[in-house]
C-alpha cells in the first residue's frame, strides 16, 4: 500500500513539523555522537603513539590517571604529601635548634670580651695612683659582674649545643630515615596498583571487544532491516485524521448592489451564523480541549477512532478467550473431581465458575457495544467518501459557473452551507446532518456567574432574555464585541450585553470579582 503525506496527512502539520524537526535532531544528536567518539578515538590513539617511546617512570604512572583505579591513588598521594610535611617540620626544628646555638654561641663571644675589657679597665684604674679608692672599687665590681654574664652565656652555650647535638644525632639517625621508609613503602604500592590496575584495564578491554563486536552486528543487522515505506506508512497510521481536504472557495459577486442596513439584528445574526460557520468548517483543524478521553473515543477523527475502537475490541475479545479458556479448564476440574472425589469437592469450583461466566458476560456486552461503535464509524467514513464523490461529480456537472458555486459551496468538513442571499432545505438539512455528526463537542465548561442589572428581551438569533435580578452561568468571556455568553439551566446559551450583567469569576479560573 503507498501512502503519500499529501494526501492523507493534509491536516496534520504540526505533528508532522514535529516528527521531521525530531529526525533533523536525531541526526545532528547522531552526527555529534560520531563527531565526539571520532576526536576521542584520535586523541588515544595520538596518546599511545607518543608513549610507546617512552621510559618508565613513576612520574609517567602518575600520568595515567585516565584509569578508573587513578582514583583511587589520590588519597594515597595524600598520604604521601603528608609524610613530606613531617620531613619538612623535622628539618625545621633541626634548623631552628641550630639558630639557637648560634646564638648562644655569640652571645658568649660578646659577653666574654665585654668581661675582659672590664678586667683591661679595673687592672689600669688600679695601677694609676692618681685615681680614688671609690673609683677602683667601682671599676673592680664592674669587671666582676662582666665575669659573672660570661660565665652564664657559657653554660646556656654549653646547654644549647648538647640540645642541638642531640637533636641532629635524632634527626638524622632515627626521624628522616623513619620518615623516609614509609614514603618509599607508599610509592612502591602506588606504583604496584597502577600496575594492576593498568592489567585489569586490559582485562577489561579485552572482555569488551567481543561484546563491542556483537553490537556492531547487531547494529548491521538492524541497519539491513530498516524498510522506509514501512516508517512512512507508520507515520500515516498514527496521524491520519480520516478528514477530507476542504473544498474550493466559491465565489461571491459583490457587483450587484445591495442596501445593507446595519442594525443590532443584522449584526448579533451575522454573529451567530458565522460562528456556527466557523466552528462547522474549520472543526478538522482546530485541536479543541476535549478533556479526558470518552469510552467511544468520539473525541478522536474518524480514523484514530475507528483503529483505537478496532484494537481495544481486538483486546476484548483476547480476554473474552482468556476467560472461557480457564471456564474450561474449571469445568475439566469440576469433572475430575466428581469421578474422583478423595482429589477435591466439586462445588468449591462452582463459585470460580460462576466468577468467571460472569465476567465473560461483561465482556461480550463490552464487545458488543464497540462492535456497535466500530460498525457505526466505518459506515459513516464510507458514507462520507461516497458523498465526497458525488459532490466533486456534481460540481463538474455545474460547470464550475459561479453561480452553481455560491449555491453549492462546500465546507471544509465535507458539508454543505447555503448562500446568505438563499435557502435550500437541501442542503441546510444536509449541513445540519454533517454538523451533528461532526460538531457533537462537549458544552463549554462554567467559568463564573453573572448576574442581571437590566431587563434584555433577546429577541434576535443567537440572544437570550435576561430578567433584571436574574442569576446566570458565564461559559465565554466578552470577547471585545461587547457580548458574553452564558448559560441558563444547563441546556439554554446564548449571548447578553455585557454591560446589562455583572461579572464574578470563579477564583479558580480568574483569581478575583470583575465588575462591568
């Protein structure tokens, strides 16, 4: 079967617009894909063409951090940075404890010629037989005390250096090797797990090859079996509307000279009429808000519906089966038992039986009632397929002359509309046939209350009388034209002045009280 999206996909432009913008996406989805694995498959390859020459070092094990288990080495490496900084504060104190005897030891340096000019002063101040007694004895503690600092500043020499001597006897014989050992314990297991992980890398690898294989064959594979008539058709099966393509515009002459009168019932019948036009014509293209879905999938086009109507019946009749197949496999248990009664009692089965007849009595009515409905939507698919037919031979026959056209104009539902200035009980019965089976669309969803300030007679088509006092439903807001529908006990619409009523809007719709 050839199926053409011209001609059976004609007012399904959008989810066609959808299907074509998500094949470009996949392909420029795909497109990257290659691109990505390209550049990574090049960049390896690059990689180990440079690495092969080189020596092994650890700073090139580092380097393979590529690998899944060099992860696992940075706590590791943490590890490791963290005996470095035990090293760095033992050289630190080792340093410090040096700095510390060096300055000592140039303290009692200081102190110690301090002490002997005080001595060089008190021996010439006592030799001179000019100075005064109170003067060398002044010079003699002078010398003493100078004596007494260096005396101190050598033993805080003496204690500084058997503290340094000490410290860097342990810090070179016990803390740095210490140190050390573990650092080189750490890298040489470091080093061990990147080996193994470099094998089990390998491994790996090596496992996946032929799992890599098989799907490259199943990709052959699935690539050999793609049939493209087969997609588009597919695509027809899940979008076609079962609609016909509007008919051509007739035309109108508006050469002959008409006196037109604008009055209020001129214009509220214009009103009306061209929404019922409207809504007549333009139903196959315009997606309504239907709500949930209806057990007869009468919200559906004609042919979703017939194909949804055709496989819930086919899933019908699957349980329908399912049920008498186990209706007998009780009744052959129901048997056994009787010619054998130690094996069970016969009427334990009877409530199951009588379960299970039951529910094969609800499923034949299911069945029944979407045969019905199935039965109903291909007669009237085939019924509009040969008024289609006739249509198109009967406007060949007029000789497509303008005048055959204003009287036989055909709306894009494939009914028939009569002409403003004309009226054929024909085709007005005809259309009103079309647009009940075609406009059968749910009553519009209450959107507030009004209520009456003013009397309104309502005497023009599409209006009702309004009596002042007199609360209504709001279905349809004012659309500008100053005019808003509303309901009268659920079976009575139609338009009122806005002006004549005041508003309120359900909080859930409007969120506040609107006054006109």
């Amino acid at each position: 079967m050839n199926c053409s999206w011209g001609t059976e996909l004609w007012d399904q432009f959008d989810n066609l617009e959808k299907y074509t913008q998500w094949g470009i996406e996949f392909v420029e989805r795909y497109t990257k894909f290659v691109k990505e694995r390209s550049e990574i498959e090049l960049s390896y390859a690059k990689q180990i063409r440079y690495r092969k020459y080189c020596k092994y070092s650890p700073s090139y094990s580092t380097e393979f951090s590529f690998l899944p288990a060099g992860t696992a080495n940075v706590p590791k490496s943490l590890k490791a940075e963290r005996h470095f900084h035990d090293g760095r504060r033992a050289q630190q104190h080792i340093e410090n404890s040096w700095k510390q005897l060096e300055s000592s030891k140039r303290r009692f340096e200081r102190d110690c010629k301090e002490a002997d000019r005080a001595q060089h002063y008190f021996d010439k101040m006592d030799a001179d037989i000019n100075v005064t007694k109170a003067d060398v004895e002044k010079a003699k503690q002078q010398a003493q005390m100078r004596h007494q600092i260096a005396d101190d500043s050598k033993n805080e020499y003496l204690s500084y250096l058997q503290k340094f001597n000490k410290d860097q006897h342990e810090h070179y014989y016990t803390l740095i090797p210490h140190i050390f050992q573990r650092i080189q314990e750490m890298e040489e297991r470091r080093i061990e797990r990147i080996g193994e992980s470099m094998r089990c890398y390998s491994e790996v690898e090596r496992k996946v090859l032929p799992i890599v294989s098989k799907c490259l064959d199943g990709m052959t594979k699935a690539a050999e079996s793609i049939e493209p008539k087969m997609d588009t058709k597919q695509v027809v099966e899940t979008f076609k509307s079962g609609f016909e393509p509007p008919g051509d515009v007739d035309f109108e002459d508006y050469s002959v000279s008409m006196k037109r009168a604008v009055s209020e019932s001129s214009f509220l019948n214009a009103r009306g009429e061209s929404r019922r036009r409207s809504r007549s014509k333009l139903w196959p293209l315009i997606k309504r808000n239907k709500g949930t879905g209806q057990e007869d999938y009468s919200h559906l086009p004609p042919e979703q519906r017939r194909k949804k109507l055709q496989a819930k019946l086919n899933d019908v009749s699957k349980d329908i089966q399912k049920e008498m197949d186990q209706r007998d496999a009780l009744t052959k248990m129901k048997e056994v038992y009787i010619k054998n009664p130690h094996m069970g009692d016969p009427n334990s089965v009877d409530p199951r039986l009588e379960e299970v007849q039951q529910s094969i009595e609800k499923l034949q009515l299911d069945a029944h009632k979407y045969e019905g409905w199935l039965t109903d939507v291909e007669r009237k698919l085939l019924e509009k397929g040969s008024t289609q037919r006739r249509q198109s031979a009967h406007f060949d026959s007029q000789g497509n002359t303008p005048n055959s056209c204003a009287q036989n104009r055909e709306s894009p539902d494939g009914s028939y509309t009569e002409d403003p200035s004309t009226e054929t009980v024909q085709f007005k019965s005809r259309s009103t046939e079309f647009d009940d089976e075609f406009d059968d669309e749910d009553p519009l969803p209450t959107i507030g209350t009004c209520k009456a300030l003013y009397p309104f007679e309502g005497q023009n088509e599409g209006t009702i009388p309004l009596a002042e006092g007199e609360m209504l439903y709001v279905i349809e807001e004012d659309k500008g034209d100053g005019w808003t529908r509303v309901r009268r006990n659920e079976d009575e619409e139609g338009y009122v002045p806005t002006s004549y009523i005041k508003l309120c809007f359900d909080a859930n719709s409007k969120g506040a009280m609107t006054y006109i």
